[in-house]
C-alpha cells in the first residue's frame, strides 16, 4: 500500500494498526471471517469506477460488456455453489447488504401493511424481520411498513416449536413466513417451515445470512428444495467481500418472480451495482467450490462443537444445549455476570466476541443477558478441536468469577 502511505498516511497508518489488530486479537464474532488475499485483490479494483444501473445487457450506462461478463459469471456461480439450475431458480447479486436484500424481496413480493410472521429478535431473529416494542412503538424500519408478528423458541428446549409456529401462523394468517437469525445456533427444519407457510398461504423465506457458507460446504442442510425465497450475505460463513445475494424459485413462485426481485433491487432501492464487491463475492464462490472449502465448512462446526462442550462442562448455559453451526450462544444469567461485562473482560485478553440477547431475556438489547461465539474466523487462520480447547480454557478462566 504505499502509494496510499504516500497519499494518506493518516488512513494508511489507521488500517495498519487495524490489521495488526486482527493478527493480535481473534475474531469470534460469529458474523465476522478474514477474505483471501484473491477476494482483496478484486474488491480493490478498477471495477468501482464502472456506473452500471440495470441488469446483464440490460443496463443505462454504455461501456458495462465486461461488468455484464462479470455479473453473468458470477450469477452462474452462485447457483452452482448451492447446486441450482437457472430454469428453476433466479439470482440477484447486486444488494449492498443482507438488510437491503431483505428489503428487497418485501418490496418485490409485499404490499405495504401485509402480514409477516418471524422469530423474534430476542430469540436470535434479525431487525430487517421486523420488530417493535410491547407497546407496539416499531423499532425497525419493516415493523413500520408491514404488519409484523413473532414466534418465540420454546422456553425450555430453547429450539424452534414448530406445533407452535404452526399455530400462530394459523392465527395471524401471514402473506410471509420467515426463518433465519443471528444468534440460534441450531438447524433448521426447512420443510417443516416450508409446510407451516403453505398451510396458510405464505411466501416461505429462508434468510440463511449466517449458514451460507456452511451451506455451501455441506456442514448444514439447504433450505434450496423447499424456500420460496433465500436470502444471504456473502461476508459470513461464505468468506467473501459484504454483500448480498436473493434466490428466488421460479418453480414455486412463476418466472416473473424474475423480474419483481430485479426490479426491487434497482430502481426500487439501489442505485448503481457494487461491481467490485460483486466480482469479490464471484471470486469467494469460486474458492467455496473449491474442495477445501467442505474441509473449512466441516472444521467450523466442529470448532464450535468443542468449545460449546468445553463451556458446558464449566457450568456455562449453552443456549439449546450446544450448537449444530459456527456459533454458541451463552446465557449468563447463571454465572452472575452481564453479557457486556463478559465482553469487555474477553477483549481484554485478546478475545473478541459480542453481548447479545438470549430467550427470555430479562435486560435490555444494550445490556443483554447474553454472550455470542463463532468460530468461522479462527477456522480460517487454521484453529483446530486442540486449538479450541485452549480458547475455552482462556474464556472460561477470564469469565470465572475469581476474576
Ligand atoms: C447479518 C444478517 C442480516 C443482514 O446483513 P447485513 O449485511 O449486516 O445488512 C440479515 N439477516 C440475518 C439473519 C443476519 O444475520
């Protein structure tokens, strides 16, 4: 980077010290990862000069034939990673983000004031589902547009109640039915979803934002043969650039399902495409393609397996009792330390994670009762089951009340 530390020594000084930051500390937030030199190389192209509003061969700009080569490419892609065939499945890999992609999709497949049913954002569920206060005050920007309505884990067992689910969607009879969270550490029954929002009619939309790669890898179940709708971002478990990608069945939903996503995306909400993310994201599919990559997706879960194991041996609350993904979920309650105060005290020992709401929760989104881990990042610096066990040794020795 030395023409930048020529240009800007102050920002060139500000990502050195970031990058050392990474090196020193691990990353165990379970939405962060560490892209490849190759997906650097692109996202720091020549592509973010290119204006290129509209779609592959259809755009408003002239000057776009390799940008379309690009896009096309990297939409061929994306459908091969997840074993797709683009008879049955539309793809747009423009959205800037998993919250716009969202977005996306309501705006293409919603009108305003239409019923949505989701997990609740304290159960691990995602602001862009929706969510308001008790007192109905709408929190998020889709709580103000659409109808929104949630469903709870079960108290107990803290995983999803689908009798449960099944029963409230009977009353609240939505146009949309949602899967998908930040923080639930456990799979997914995608049919059983799938058989919930047919039986009242719904669109079923997977938002897989988290479990993309692991998907990919073939560590978790897809949710491809049943969804209406998946969405994703591409810098979490998929190891790519920040991004967005929307799959829309064509099977399920008709081949003019096509063109409302496109058209969601832009005019509806974006502008011009991200061309070097986007050529960033086609070269984090390749490398998914790649055999390492099942390696890499196997070796996340597994991590996360010990060191929920680990923790669950130390007296520590697992959320669900462990973890079928890359992260963990900790309710602290037991431990008579707050969720912000256990990650204050991890970062002073290097380890990075984040507070987080838990089932039942008890404090407030700023000073939750919960502790988030995920392992996608040190698996990416090479961290195996043995280097998972001194990390759980690290934690639970930092979190131990002596401390
Ligand atoms: C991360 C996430 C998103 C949003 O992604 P951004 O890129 O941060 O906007 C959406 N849904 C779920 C379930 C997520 O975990």
């Amino acid at each position: 980077m030395s023409k930048l530390q020529q240009t800007d020594p102050e920002i060139y000084a500000l990502i050195q010290a970031e990058e050392k930051r990474q090196t020193d500390e691990l990353a165990m937030i379970p939405s962060e990862n560490i892209v490849s030199e190759a997906v650097k190389e692109a996202v720091g192209s020549v592509l973010m000069n290119k204006y290129s509003e509209g779609q592959p061969g259809k755009r408003y700009y002239q000057g776009n034939g390799n940008i379309d080569a690009i896009e096309s490419l990297v939409e061929q892609r994306a459908l091969q990673v997840f074993g797709l065939d683009s008879k049955d499945w539309h793809v747009n890999v423009q959205p800037v983000t998993g919250s716009i992609a969202n977005f996306a999709v309501y705006a293409a497949l919603l009108s305003p004031g239409d019923r949505m049913l989701a997990m609740s954002l304290y159960d691990g569920g995602h602001l862009t589902h929706g969510w308001k206060l008790p007192d109905g005050k709408p929190i998020s920007f889709t709580s103000k547009i659409y109808d929104t309505y949630f469903y709870n884990v079960d108290p107990q067992t803290e995983v999803f109640d689908y009798a449960q689910i099944a029963k409230i969607a009977a009353q609240v009879k939505p146009q949309i039915l949602i899967s998908g969270g930040t923080a639930y550490p456990r799979e997914i029954d995608y049919a059983k979803m799938r058989e919930i929002a047919d039986s009242v009619g719904a669109i079923y939309m997977a938002d897989v934002a988290h479990e993309a790669g692991l998907i990919a890898g073939g560590a978790n179940t897809s949710p491809f043969p049943h969804a209406h709708v998946v969405t994703m971002t591409t810098r979490k478990t998929l190891r790519g650039p920040i991004g967005a990608m929307i799959f829309a069945s064509k099977k399920l939903l008709g081949d003019s399902v096509a063109e409302k996503i496109d058209f969601a995306v832009f005019p509806a909400l974006q502008g011009g495409p991200q061309n070097h993310s986007i050529a960033g994201i086609g070269v984090a599919l390749h490398e998914a393609l790649q055999p390492e990559f099942k390696t890499y997706a196997q070796q996340v879960v597994k991590n996360a397996q010990v060191l929920a194991a680990e923790l669950k041996k130390a007296g520590f609350h697992v959320v669900s009792g462990g973890t079928d993904k890359h992260l963990i979920l900790l309710d602290l309650r037991n431990k008579g330390i707050s969720g912000k105060d256990a990650a204050l005290a991890l970062e002073k020992v290097g380890i990075i994670t984040n507070k987080n709401t838990v089932p039942g929760e008890t404090g407030k989104p700023w000073n939750p009762s919960g502790l988030r881990l995920g392992t996608p990042a040190v698996t990416t610096r090479g961290y195996t089951e043995k280097d998972m066990l001194e990390v759980a040794k690290k934690i639970i020795a930092t979190l131990s009340p002596s401390n």
